[in-house]
C-alpha cells in the first residue's frame, strides 16, 4: 500500500511533538489509526452491493 499525502502528514505532526514535546499530542494517534481503519476498509466495503445502491442513489441525487 502506497501512502497519501494525509499519512505521511500525520507521521510528520507525530514526529515533530515526539521531537519537541517529548509525547505525541492523543489527537494525533487517534487520527492515525482512523485514517488507516478507513483506507484498510475502504476496497472490502467498496465492492458490496450495499455500498453499490447507496453509491447509485448519491449519484442520482446529483444528476439534473
């Protein structure tokens, strides 16, 4: 897996208080994992007819 921009943000903000305040801040950690548990989960709901109906129906809320 490739990392997008929004990790390699976070990696940087969690270096940089481990660097200057001895302890990553919790939000950064927290976010961090959210970011993951969505992308890890992204490709297995993306594929369920579920996801595919709610998909069309945004879809169709768009179309003029």
């Amino acid at each position: 897996m490739v990392p997008d921009v929004a990790d390699l943000l976070v990696v940087a903000a969690v270096t940089y208080d481990w660097r200057t305040r001895g302890r990553p801040h919790p939000v950064w950690i927290v976010g961090g994992v959210v970011l993951v548990l969505m992308q890890v989960s992204r490709p297995m709901i993306a594929v369920t007819p579920q996801w595919k109906a709610a998909a069309a129906l945004l879809g169709r809320l768009g179309a003029p």
